[in-house]
C-alpha cells in the first residue's frame, strides 16, 4: 500500500492527503466523543451506584445491630426501581452474607465460591450470585457487569459491607448508537473533501512538479549556480525565489563549511582522546537531556555504548536512586538548567546500570555555556566509589554497633584521657555510680569515687598508659552504699601517631559471683572432708566395736579383780569416746542424721554457764542478755552446746588479757527485705549472738574462719571447729554470720528458725532392766565383712545360748540360708558386691520367716533404702560400734516381737550411737548385774579427784623417787599415764589444764620440792597449749627437763622437739617400754 501511493502523481496524493486528513481528523475527534461519552456514562454509574450503596449502608446499620434480616430485605428491595441494579447482598462484620436481593425475572441468589468471586467471569448461571467474600471499598467491571463493594460504618466502625452488581447493557446500547452517528458523518465529509481535492490539485501540483523536476537536476548535477525562472509573484513565485537564494547560500556555505570541517575535525580528535583520557566517567547532553557524547569510562559504568545512548535520555541512561531510601533521584539536567550552576548530588548516590548492578557514584553536573553565556548543554563527571561507600557503610554500622553494645552492656565501661579526665562513660557506669554522662567531662576520679579508691584506679589506668599494655585487675568500688567487687579489663587507646592518648576500663560487678564460688568452694571443700570422714568412720567404727566388745567379755571374766575390772571398763569407756568423736565428725560434714528436738536455748544457755565460766577462765567475764519469752527452737541441743564451746574458746583466744563475752538471745522476725540480706526464707528466728572484746579480723580473715582446717593460731589450732558449727547451723536450716573489725572484736549471729511444734517431753523408759532374761535358744546368723566383728558378735551371742552362724559376705550367707533353718539375721549394711539392704530384700522374699536386723558404723542417711524393703529395717538400724547389751537387746525384742529398741542412752534409731547426755549408763545385768558409769564431759575440767582412782602400787624392787607433772586435758590419758608412771617407779602430778600445770610448778619451787620432768600435752581446748607452758616453765627454773606429747606424731614439735623447746617428745601409745626409754634419755642419774 505504501507502494503504491509512492508511485502515484503529486494531483492523486494531494487528493489522497486531503481526504485522509479529513477522514482522520473526524475519525479521532469521533473516538475521543465516544470515549468521553463512554467514561462520562461509566462515571454516571458509578455515582449513582455509590449513591444507592451509601443510602442502603445507612439503612441497613440497624439490620446488622439487631441481626434482623427482614429489614434488611425490604431495603434491598427498593432497587427494584434501578433498572440497571441485577443483584444486592449484605455482609455482616464477619464476611459473612447476612441478605440478598435480585431483580425480579432473575434467579434467586446464591454464594459463589472464592475463587470464582474474584477472577471467573460472570455467567447466566452465576450473575444473581454474591461473592463468597466481600471486597474493601471497591469497584470494578467484569464483562457486561459493573460491581461495586462499600463498607458500612456505624459511628466511624465498620459493621458490613454492600455489594451491589449492574448490567451495563444500556450504556453500551448508547455508546453504539454515538459510534454510529460519528461514522456517517466521516463517511459524508469525505466524499465532499473529495470532490474539492480533485478541483484544486491541478493548481498546486504543476509548478511544484517543475520546481521538482528542477531540483532533482541539481541534486543530480551538484550545480548549486543554477537558477529557477522567477514566475509570477504568486506563492510559486515565491518559492522559486526563494529555491534561488537557498541555493546561492548553499554554495556559500559549503564553502565555508569545507573550511570548518577541517577544524572542527582536528577540534573533535582532540577533545575524544582528551575525554577517553580522563579517568572520570564524562557524559555530556544538549539542553534537552539528549546524550551527545559520552567516555569510555562512562560507557563501562553505566553498561550503555555510546551508540546506544545517543538515541536515549539521560535519566535512562543515567538512572540514579538514593541509596538509603532507594527512591529515585531527579535528574541533574533539570537542575542545572534550572539554576545555571554546578550541582553536586548526595554521597548517597547509586547508579543502576544497564544489567541491574548498582554502584556507589559520587557526582557532579556543570552547564555547557556558548560565547554569549547561554546554556547549551551539560556535562556529568563521576566516579565509581563503592569500595569507599561500602568502607564508610561499614565503619558508621561499626560505630553504631559499638555504641550499642556500650550502652546495653552490663558492665560499667568508662574512658580517662592521659590528663585523667573522663571522655566517655556508658549507661550502666551512670547507673550504678549517680553520674550522668553529659556532666563527666571534665571532671576527674576522685570526683566521682573516695579518695583512697580513687588512688587505686588512677594507679592501675596509669600502668595502662605507661605500659601500653593491656590489665586485667579486680577492683572494689563503691555502688549504693556498698563496696562490690569488680573484675575490669583496663587496655589503651592509640591516636594516628600509635600513642596512647587515654586509657578504657570495662569492669563487670562480680560480687555476686565471689560469694557464690565463696559458698561452692566452702561447699567443695566440706564435701571432700565428708567423704573422707565417712570412709573412715566405717573401719574406724568397726575397730571401736570389736575394742568394746573383747572389753565388755573381758570384763565379765574379772568379777573377782576389781582393778582388772575397773580397767577393761576404762577401755570400753575410751571406745565409747572414739565414736562420739566419730560422730562429731560425721555431724560436721553433714553425714550425720540430726537428733533434732525441741530446744529453749535460754535453759541451755543457763545450764551450761558454769561450764563457760570455767572453760573462759577468771580474766574473761561472761555475761548472758538473755530475752525473757524466747521462741522455741528444733535442733541438735549437743551441737548446739558444742557450737556454743567452740565459739567461746575462739574468743577467749582472741582476747588479749581481761575481757568480756556475751552471750544475747533475741526474737527476730524478718520480712521479705530482711529475710534476702540474711539469705533466709522470711519468717520468725531465734538470734543468737556471740560477742567478744577480741583483737577482731580484717576481711581476708573474715571470708576464711568457715574453711574446713582454716586456723589462726598457727600449729595450735586444728580449723575444724567453726567450720562444725557452720555445719550444724546450716543442718539447722539456719545462718550464721560475722561482723568484726580488727580491734574492734568479734560478734557471731546464729539464726535459727522459729519451732511452730508443741512437744511433750517423752518419758524413755530403760528397756534393758536387771531383771530382764536376754538369753535365748534361737538360730541366729550373724553376716559381716569384717571377721573379727562376726566372731565378736557370734561369741557375745553364743556365751548367752543362741546357736550361732557366720558369714563374711552376702553370697556366703545365702548358701549357709539353703542348708540351714534361721531365726534371725544379723547383717552389715555396707558389704562388697551385695550389701546389706539388697542381701534383707532377697531374705524377705525367699525366707518371709526370717527377722533381720541391719547394723552400720555410718550413723547418717547414706543407706540407699531400696523400694523392696521395709523402712522398719532402716529405723531399727543397730549402730557400729555397739555394746553387747545393745546387740542382745535388739535380737531379744526382734524376737519376741517387741516394738524398735530404745534402750534409752544406749544407741538405738532414735539415739544416735554418741549420746551427748553428760550421764549416759550402760546396763549389763545378765552379764554381771553391773552398772557402767559414763564419765562426765571433759569439757568439764574432770580432775582426777572426780573419777575412781586406782589403788596405789607399789613396784618391787624400785622406790618412787622422782617426780612427773603430767599436763592433759583428756582425764583417761593422765590416768593411764599416771599408771604406767608409777608402774616404772616415778610419783606423779596430774594436771588437766595450763593454769593449774603453771601454779603447781611455781608451788614446788617455793616449797622446795623437785619436779624432775613435766609432760605437756601439745594441744588444750580453752588453754595454753605445750609450747606456750613449756615457755613459762622455763622462765621460772631454765634447767626443767619438758617432754611434749601428741596424738600426731607428724606434728613439727613431734618430729623436731628440741627446736621448739623439748627435751623429748612422748607418743601417745602408752607403751610402758618407750616411756621408760624416754625417760632413761631425758633424766640425768640421781
């Protein structure tokens, strides 16, 4: 087609062009009447529609309130009226359709499912149909139907939704009709256009086709001096003329040009290898933004050839977005034109190339002015800076980073300038020091903290800048009132030069992390000792056991040799006194069952004051402030009573010549505040204070004392005695705390929790009476690891008529229980391979008959009870080491069906195996219808007048003619040394205390009476030790011969007497041979 209107004569183009242009014409204002009209229809509608919509959503509000969908029925029917209206339907606030309404000649309404309510086109079938979900506030149209969603609001809250669906059939019938009416107008204006075409082409095409055919020649022959004849003054005239003149300036022109050409050539050499020259990206635009050259650089950046580019813009060249909001930036032409002035756009920049990457560009765009200062043009120089950007990026994330870790760390983060001036301080240094970060420059650490703390810090950061190096230091700061312990971290800040120009500290508040590895390494340390207690209670239990009971047999066969008698008791009292040693040890580390009972502590308190009074000595007045109704409390009275002795002994170490102890009972009641200082549930507590005059302690001292084997008083003291009562008050549910400065004294505050119970003192009646019949018949097998206790038990059982058999192991037991018929068994608790308890489970199963009694040397709550066995067995426990009486007693109750033993001071389950009654008895009447008197409490100061004294013994063939001092506070120790003294011919001086040992000295000096040789007890509880006696001995007569004696014999006065002052140093064995030995060496003949 375009072929053929080429070839066609000027006449029928100008024909052609005339009717086109009509045609065209009216074609396009035809389109846009009928567009307008269809939009202007479309809008109507819309309107009207929304109008309607509102109308019925104000009605319908008190449908929807009241849920009544008959009201909502009768306003949907009045669309009956809008002819274009198909269907109306009412949502509730749910979504949910609450009513419907269709035109009459319709079908009834229905749901159509989600998917075909937003994307399927509406059939006959689905156009009385609502959505399945309503839309929010919106319209559109779906084919032949428009359909509009509008939210109904009660008071500002939406309660539903109206939808409502119109046919559009009469608006496209009227569009139709408009299409129409402008068709056969173009078709009647382009027959009229055709016929005046064809009248007046003959006038215009003529001198044209000359002037035509005139100018191909020139064009064909390049001859710009020819000329066309001038004409008639017509517009062909004209526009010959004006053909000549054109064709003269051409020929001027061209000359010039052929000029201009040459330099210009030799101009654009030049400024194209100076552009590909630069290192910068340069794109350079006419005044309409249209890239009229543009670098190599710019061409690798921007991803376009230059090629490519001349055809396009520069915002599409050149798109650029603001790299943190990523919005568009506009584009630098408009403001250059717009201001004439050079612009710099952000630092923020990013240019997106052709593929899609992005870089980092920092740029800039200058006008392109001619000679009269008019803009041309512009050009845009920049450069590719994302390494820079990514750099700067990360530093400022960095920077932001770190100021949010110092402002949410927990620690306290401070920096101090080389001139000691803080700089910074984060929010946690403001929190717990009341310094607010705005008003610290400037100021200094001793503005801020106590002059002497101050010092320290100032000390430590000045180590820091001198040394360059970093520190690691526990400081303690003040914080509330309080000094808490921080762990810092202290390292230096170095300028561009590499010199420390300040110093930050970082310090962490460890105080609470301090006492809890305080309290787990206390925990840790008691733990071990347990351990190591309870390991040798066992043995050491079974040892006292089998002593005890070859001494009570022995005894039995020396009714007729009362000293004989009196000293297999002795044994058996010793014995009785290793396992209340055990005991206590077993009490100290937890291992021990408490005997808790109900205890006032102000009787206790008056019972044991001249025990006190005599243990503080003369020089230490002891005052009791006690509160009249004091609660009850639920503990180990003989611990108490211990805690007690020990407390008062320390003190009256710690006191330096005449002073005062006092002993303050109060009722405290703590509430929640009170109760978390104390480390103690809130509720009501006995206090119980103990406090001296002493020389006091510092704080290193003072988080010690508790430490198992922590003692200050060197060689002396043994560590264990306030770490037991830490155990007991611990065991107690209670707290123990100290305050003491040095030179200030000491005070102990025990607090124990209020007993709520009201026990009736229980009456314990002696199970064991003279009259008692403990002999028996039965078949009894008795069942130990330890041999020596099983033909212990098995002859203490057999002499009273019981037949008697014996294993060492559960496995021998088991097979002696096939072959053999048995009444009871006697079985330890920890065995190898199988103990006790499994071995009882295995004999209630197999032998229900049998009644088993268990026996232990642990007097604690080890035993794993095993769900097969009776807690019977545990409470009826017979504790190692035990007397025969006890063992006959628990197989004769056993046996005769008799309740759990109680056997009142005896051990029992109820009583642990060290009673701590100061009168226990021990009964024995089927052996010898004896009673066995316990001797009083050394701790009593028992003098040798308060016990039985053997009788005087003369030894054949010597005469007692030197005299010993013997210094011990155990009374059997002086009495079986005193007889073994005197066995080897020497008087003797018995003594249980330094005072007594000092003035019986000094006494025998002023009355002239020899002391040949003095033996000192190395330790005494409340007194002077050996070495300080043996020092004011020697200051009363420097010749006395002084032997120090011990039960450690690895003690360095032990091993190495003659450095400490002795002349000799004697074991306690009590081997009559080495004391004679010692004795020979020490005394010179006389």
């Amino acid at each position: 087609m375009k072929q053929l209107i080429q070839h066609l004569q000027i006449r029928h183009k100008l024909i052609i062009i005339i009717m086109s242009t009509v045609i065209f014409t009216l074609l396009l204002v035809g389109s846009a009447l009928v567009i307008s009209e269809r939009y202007s229809a479309r809008e109507s509608m819309l309107n009207q529609l929304m109008t309607v919509s509102s109308i019925i959503g104000d009605r319908s509000t008190a449908a929807l309130s009241f849920d009544d969908q008959r009201v909502a029925l009768e306003v949907l029917s009045a669309l009956d009226h809008e002819s274009s209206v198909v269907l109306a339907c009412i949502y509730d606030d749910t979504q949910s359709l609450f009513a419907s309404h269709a035109r009459h000649n319709t079908p009834a309404p229905s749901l159509l499912d989600e998917q075909q309510s937003n994307s399927a086109p509406l059939s006959e079938n689905t156009l009385t149909t609502c959505p399945a979900k309503p839309l929010v506030d919106s319209h559109r149209f779906r084919g032949d139907n428009f359909e509009l969603f509008q939210t109904i609001r009660l008071e500002g809250e939406a309660i539903g939704t109206v939808y409502i669906r119109a046919t559009l059939n009469e608006l496209n019938k009227r569009v139709i009709q408009f299409i129409l009416l402008v068709i056969s107008m173009t078709f009647s204006a382009g027959l009229v256009a055709w016929f005046l075409a064809s009248k007046q082409q003959a006038i215009i095409s003529k001198p044209i086709l000359d002037l035509a055919t005139f100018a191909r020649r020139i064009s064909i022959e390049a001859d710009y001096t020819a000329r066309l004849p001038l004409g008639a003054n017509d517009e062909i005239g004209t526009l010959n003329r004006s053909f000549n003149d054109m064709l003269e300036q051409i020929h001027q022109r061209q000359l010039a040009r052929d000029i201009a050409e040459l330099a210009l050539s030799e101009r654009e050499q030049d400024l194209r290898v100076t552009l590909n020259s630069i290192g910068d990206a340069v794109i350079v635009t006419d005044i309409n933004g249209k890239i009229t050259r543009m670098n190599p650089v710019a061409e690798h950046l921007t991803g376009w050839s230059f090629e490519q580019a001349q055809k396009h813009s520069l915002k599409t060249v050149f798109p650029i977005i603001d790299a943190t909001t990523r919005k568009p930036i506009d584009n630098p032409v408009e403001k250059v034109i717009r201001s004439g002035e050079t612009v710099f756009l952000s630092n923020h920049t990013t240019l997106v190339a052709k593929d899609g990457s992005e870089l980092q560009i920092a740029d800039s765009a200058a006008p392109i002015r001619n000679t009269d200062n008019k803009i041309l043009g512009l050009i845009l120089v920049f450069n590719d800076v994302t390494e820079q950007y990514h750099l700067r990026e990360a530093a400022a994330k960095s920077e932001r980073d770190l100021q949010a870790i110092m402002s949410n760390s927990p620690a306290a983060i401070y920096v101090i300038d080389n001139k000691g001036y803080f700089s910074f301080i984060n929010q946690q240094f403001e929190n717990f020091f009341h310094v607010r970060r705005k008003e610290v420059a400037g100021r200094t650490l001793s503005d801020i903290f106590p002059q002497d703390i101050a010092q320290i810090l100032h000390k430590n950061n000045t180590h820091v800048l001198s040394t360059n190096q970093p520190m690691e230091t526990e400081e303690v700061l003040i914080q509330a009132g309080a000094l808490h312990t921080y762990a810092s971290i202290k390292f230096p800040l170095f300028n561009e030069d590499n010199k420390a120009y300040a110093v930050c500290s970082i310090s962490t508040d460890i105080t609470e992390k301090r006492q809890q590895e305080e309290q787990l390494r206390r925990s840790q340390k008691m733990d071990a000792l347990g351990k190591l207690t309870g390991g040798i209670a066992h043995d050491y239990n079974n040892l006292l056991g089998i002593i005890m009971g070859y001494a009570e047999l022995l005894n039995d066969q020396l009714t007729d040799n009362p000293l004989l008698s009196k000293y297999t008791l002795d044994i058996t009292r010793a014995a009785k006194r290793g396992s209340a040693l055990t005991q206590k040890l077993l009490a100290f580390t937890r291992h021990k069952s408490a005997d808790a009972n109900q205890t006032n502590i102000n009787a206790l308190l008056k019972e044991q004051q001249f025990m006190l009074e005599k243990t503080l000595t003369a020089r230490i007045t002891l005052v009791l402030d006690l509160e009249p109704a004091l609660w009850p409390v639920r503990i180990d009275s003989g611990d108490l009573e211990d805690a007690i002795i020990n407390l008062s002994i320390n003190a009256s170490h710690a006191i330096d010549g005449n002073g005062q102890l006092t002993l303050r009972t109060h009722n405290e009641q703590l509430d929640k505040l009170d109760a978390q200082t104390q480390q103690l549930p809130p509720g009501d507590y006995i206090l119980l204070s103990v406090t001296d005059t002493g020389r006091g302690m510092d704080e290193n001292t003072r988080e010690k004392i508790f430490d198992p084997f922590f003692s200050t008083k060197g060689e002396q003291g043994t560590g264990l005695g306030l770490s037991q009562v830490y155990g007991f008050v611990k065991r107690s549910k209670g707290e123990i705390k100290v305050y003491s400065e040095p030179g200030q004294g000491s005070r102990f505050a025990l607090y124990f929790p209020r007993s709520k119970q009201t026990d009736t003192p229980v009456q314990v009646t002696d199970r064991v009476d003279k009259k008692r019949n403990l002999l028996g018949h039965e078949t009894l097998l008795v069942v130990d690891d330890e041999p020596d206790l099983v033909e212990l038990a098995s002859n203490i059982l057999s002499t009273h008529g019981y037949q008697v058999h014996s294993a060492i192991s559960a496995k021998q037991a088991l097979s002696i229980l096939e072959k053999t018929h048995i009444d009871l068994m006697i079985s330890d608790v920890i065995m190898p391979v199988m103990d006790g308890y499994q071995l009882a489970a295995l004999v209630q199963k197999k032998y229900p008959h049998i009644r088993i009694q268990m026996a232990s040397g642990f007097a604690d709550d080890r035993h794993n009870i095993t769900a097969n066995i009776s807690n019977a067995l545990h409470q009826n426990l017979l504790y190692k080491p035990y007397t025969s009486t006890t063992l006959l007693v628990h197989v004769r109750d056993l046996l005769d069906d008799v309740g759990p033993p109680l056997t009142g001071n005896e051990n029992s389950a109820q009583n642990t195996p060290a009673d701590k009654s100061s009168s226990t008895l021990i009964k024995n009447s089927d052996i010898n219808n004896k009673h066995i008197a316990d001797r009083p409490s050394d701790r009593q100061g028992d003098r040798p007048s308060d016990r039985p004294t053997s009788p005087d013994t003369t030894i054949t063939g010597g005469t007692l003619s030197r005299t010993i001092l013997i210094m011990d506070d155990e009374v059997d120790v002086r009495e079986l040394l005193t007889l073994n003294l005197k066995r080897l011919g020497y008087h003797t001086i018995p003594v249980s205390n330094s005072d007594e040992a000092i003035a019986r000295y000094q006494s025998s000096l002023q009355n002239n009476q020899t002391i040949d040789a003095v033996i000192l007890d190395l330790n005494i509880p409340g007194s002077m030790g050996g070495s300080e006696v043996a020092m004011k001995i020697r200051e009363l007569h420097t010749e006395a011969v002084i032997i120090v004696s011990s039960g450690d014999s690895s003690c360095p006065e032990m091993t190495d007497c003659q450095d400490h002052g002795f002349d000799g140093a004697l074991e306690k064995t009590f081997i009559r041979e080495k004391i004679k030995q010692l004795l020979d060496e020490v005394l010179k003949p006389g």
